[in-house]
C-alpha cells in the first residue's frame, strides 16, 4: 500500500497523520481519564458517558453562536469560556445523575450498565428535541482556523496544537489533583477498599459524588474538543463510547499513565492506517492488535506492582 | 453459659462516664441474627479484650461498633453522643477509630500517604510527628507503598492510620493474627504505651489468651453473639477462660 508515494511524501503523510491523529488522541484521552476515573473508584461503567460528552459539544455550540449574535467583540476569545462552560454543564450533571440514580445501584454492576444505558437514551432524545434531530457545526473564530506551514508538505492546524495543549493541561492537572491534593488522596483510598475508607473517617458519598461530576465535566470538555473533528448530532457520542472502552481496558484499569498510552496508540494507529486504507478497515486492523495484545497482556498495558 | 457474671459490674473509678457505652445490641447478616443483645462499657483509659473462638461474633462485634454493619436494635454511645445511626466516617469524628482483622492498608499507597488518609476528620495536613516517633519503622519507610511491607509493619501502619484521626476509642480486630509472637510482644507494648500516653479507651477482640492477659483490664468472652464471661484482669481464672477458647 505504501508503493505508489516516494519517500518524502511517506514521511510528510506520517507526520499529518501523526497530528491529525492528536486531536482524536486529546479527544480520546479527555474521554477516556473520566470513564476511568469514575470505573475507577465506583465500579460503574458509564454508559452515558457519551451523552455527557456531546453535552460539551453543544454547550460550545450556543456559546459559538450566543457570541456571534451578541457579543461579536470577544468572539475570538470564546472557545476558553465555552470549554469553561461545557465542563461545569456536564459536570453538575453528572453530580445529579450520581445523587438521583447511581448511588442507589453501587451494589449492583450490571443494573448500572442498564441505568446508565437507559440514561443515554434519556439524553439523546432529550437533545433531539432540544436541538433537532439535524447535527450542527460550531463557527470556530478565525484564529484557530489557519495552520502552520512547518515544511513544504508538512501543515499542522491550530485548532489542532489548541486542542491538544488544552488535553495537555488537563492531563496534568488531574494527575496533580489525584496524586497530590488531600480530595485525590481521598479518591485512592476509596478506589482501593470503599468501606475501609469509610472506618478511617472519608465521606465516601462526597467523594463519589465529586468524582462522578469530574468525570462527567472532562467528557465535557472532551465534547468541545470534539467540535472541532466532527459535527454534533443527537447520537454522536455513541460513536465513541466503544472506543473509549477499549482504551481503557487496554490502558490498564486504574493507571493514568496506560490509559494516555493506550489513548495515544489507538488513535494513531487508526488515524495513520485511515489514510491508507478505508476507515473500516483501519478499524478492524487496529481492534484485531488491540485483542492481540489483550491476550498476551490481560491485565493491560500498564499495572501497578504491589502486593494486594 | 451459666457462669455469665453480671454486665453492670463497673469497672473504672465509680462515678466516671464510661468512653463507650453499648446496650442491647442487635447486628444481623440478611435474616440470620449474629449479636443477640450485647451490653458493654468502657471506661476512659480502659483495655478491654474480648475473646471468643472463630465465628462467635467478635469481628461482627467490631464491624457493628464501627458502622460497616448496620445495628438492627440497640445504641452505641462515644463519650456520651449516641452514633448508632451514624455512618463510619461520623463515628470517626465523634471519636471511634478502628484497625481491621486483615489490617486493610490501602496497598497502592505510600505509608505516609496511608497514614494522612487517616487526617481527614482532624483537618490537619501534615502527619504529626508523634506518630512516627511511636513507630519509627513507618518514617523510615514512609515513600513504599503500604502493600510492600511486611505484617508486622503493616500492622503498625494500620494502627498509626487510625491513631491520625486523633479517636477516643480505639477498635482492634484480631491485632495478632499472622503475626510472628517476638512482634506480638511489642505490639503489646506499644498499645500499653498509647493508652498511657494518649488516654484512649482501647476494646481488642481476640483469641490469643495470653495477648490478652498481658494487656487487657478486664476480659469478656462473647460465644454465639452473647458475652457470657467477664472478669477483670486481676480476677481472670486461665483455665476458666481458656475453656471457651478451646475447640
């Protein structure tokens, strides 16, 4: 397949690729830390986490046009505030959702599975009805429109290096809250013996509450990060919680460090063979490596080397 | 079953409130009651042992005590506050502290960072320094990870975590179990040493006799969710208590 480009065209195609493949990484990173991180410490698999992520996208979609129509001065700055909002919107959602329905099901996996499904249905209807049926585009303000011109055959887009700069930040900013903040130190212990944490004097229901909020606010802010690869329609997020699963498990559950790597190489690989091949194909090949490894490696790429 | 002294004996100086007061207390797993009424005070400064065999209640006791399992009837009082319909973390800020059979350290942490798990209900940040001073194998190791040490040490690591939240009451399941007698000696004196010098009421559940002995004031032997023996330490009859431990 390679046959028909020289070898400076190769090159350049990788590295396009390469960054292309970055903003779906930041996407799948931001997605993949929340439903971590919830998996993490409560046990429940957040079906829903899609919706919670398409809520991003369209709170970044009303911001883009509240400030088009009203406010066409500070429109270039938007961006910042609509990720602000998306994260607080999805956020403050999902600390309804825990308090009204997950908190009564922590004992019971698979009946989560189900309520966080039949949430995701909730959402996505509730979203056709509010925003129609049609999917709909941001208007991103000029800046982060252009892109570098790094070689003769190399471009790299803005919106691309924003996003990815803005996943950066966030990566680290939730590694710093979970590894040196007393809420992170709290969130470990849960994670690690729920009810130990509780006879040592942790609020477990606080702290789930708050995780299960943060959780929700990344996917949100995945959801503005997403405006900028795809436009947003009711069922969007379904299309992505699958992949975000498998990055997970294949991240090694409950390492931060694995769930980047895995991120990192799942969407390169997918976004560097979609080049070459059909977007079906690229994914039956990078899923067929992903099983492959999982077989050799069940526990993930990543895990912890401690005695239990 | 018909040697069962009389509960209301007192133990501490008359007139003192008792750290912890229990009365008829009830604790059950689904429909099969496990505790059938367990009456219990202890007073300030007290080491009370409970012993039993396997399966008796002790574990039960203690969970019950702690707010893990749910009383089905009964109050539990800390220093005069009622915390039966308290969850585990409020009745570690009304003063109870508890170190579990299996000492449960949180294995993917650091030993200090186990230890300020512990701080939360005080509100303070730093890991006080009189904790490591009473257990200096903790500061030497305090960036391992809790799960790489060995029982002994994460013995003292679970009694350090619960130390941190400063209780009034300390809880210990089965201290001794898994490990080796050298340590179990210290270990008996280091509970000594916390009484005297922190004046917690200390209630350890065990089925070692002679553990028991050298740190208990009083000793109850609870068989099939009932305490059907007390006595204090200066009274305690071996043979007498040993009868109930035997298999």
């Amino acid at each position: 397949m390679f046959g028909e480009y020289s070898l400076g065209d190769l090159g350049a195609i990788f590295a396009m690729q390469g960054f292309a493949g970055l903003i779906l990484f930041s996407v799948y990173v931001l997605m993949a830390l929340g439903l971590a991180i919830i998996f993490g410490q409560m046990g429940v698999i957040n079906m829903a986490h899609g919706e919670f992520m398409i809520l991003g996208a369209y709170v970044t979609y009303l911001c883009s046009g509240f400030f088009q129509a009203h406010l066409p001065g500070i429109f270039p700055a938007y961006f910042f505030l609509a990720m602000a909002l998306a994260f607080v919107a999805a956020g403050l959602l999902g600390m309804v959702v825990e308090w009204a329905l997950i908190r009564h099901l922590y004992k019971r996996p698979l009946d989560t599975l189900l309520a966080t499904w039949g949430l995701s249905l909730i959402l996505q209807q509730a979203y056709r009805s509010i925003f129609g049926a049609r999917e709909v585009g941001v208007e991103l303000p000029s800046w982060m429109m252009g892109s570098v011109q790094a070689t003769d055959t190399i471009e790299i887009p803005i919106n691309g290096l924003f996003v990815m700069a803005i996943t950066v930040l966030i990566t680290l900013a939730v590694a710093g809250l979970l590894f040196a903040s007393r809420y992170g130190k709290q969130v470990r212990a849960v994670m690690q013996n729920r009810v130990m944490a509780g006879a040592v004097g942790i609020d477990t229901g606080r702290v789930d509450r708050l995780t299960f909020g943060l959780g929700c606010g990344i996917a949100g802010v995945a959801g503005s990060a997403f405006t900028m690869i795809g436009s947003t329609g009711p069922t969007s997020g379904q299309l992505y919680i699958v992949d975000t699963f498998l990055i997970v498990v294949f991240g090694g559950a409950a390492s931060l460090l694995g769930t980047i790597a895995s991120a990192f190489s799942i969407s390169q690989t997918q976004s560097t063979l979609e080049f070459f091949l059909s977007g079906s194909t690229a994914k039956v090949i990078t899923l067929l490596a992903v099983v492959a490894i999982l077989m050799l490696r069940p526990q993930g790429l990543f895990t912890l080397k401690v005695r239990r | 079953m018909l040697q069962t002294v009389p509960a209301s004996a007192p133990v501490a100086a008359p007139g003192a409130a008792p750290m912890l007061a229990v009365t008829d207390l009830h604790a059950a797993y689904g429909q099969s009651e496990v505790l059938h009424g367990i009456d219990l005070t202890v007073a300030p400064g007290e080491i009370v042992a409970v012993m039993g065999r396997n399966g008796m209640g002790k574990s039960t006791l203690m969970r019950t005590l702690m707010g893990i399992l749910p009383a089905r009837g009964g109050t539990i009082r800390v220093d005069g506050h009622d915390v039966t319909a308290l969850k585990s973390h409020q009745r570690v800020a009304r003063g109870l502290a508890y170190v579990p059979q299996g000492r449960m350290i949180f294995s993917a942490m650091t030993v200090q960072e186990n230890i300020e798990t512990g701080l939360t209900v005080t509100g303070e940040s730093k890991v006080p320094g009189d904790l490591y001073a009473m257990f200096p194998v903790l500061l030497e190791m305090k960036g391992r990870r809790g799960g790489n040490l060995s029982g002994g040490q994460q013995q003292q690591l679970a009694i350090a975590r619960a130390l941190a939240s400063r209780p009034k009451v300390l809880l210990l399941d089965e201290p001794t179990e898994g490990i080796q007698p050298s340590i179990i000696r210290e270990m008996g004196r280091t509970l000594k040493k916390i009484r005297d010098e922190r004046g917690l009421s200390i209630v350890v559940s065990e089925q070692v006799l002679s553990f028991a002995l050298d740190i208990a004031d009083r000793v109850l032997v609870i068989e099939n969710g009932s305490i059907v023996h007390e006595d204090l330490r200066a009274d305690v009859d071996e043979a007498t208590v040993a009868r109930y431990l035997s298999v």
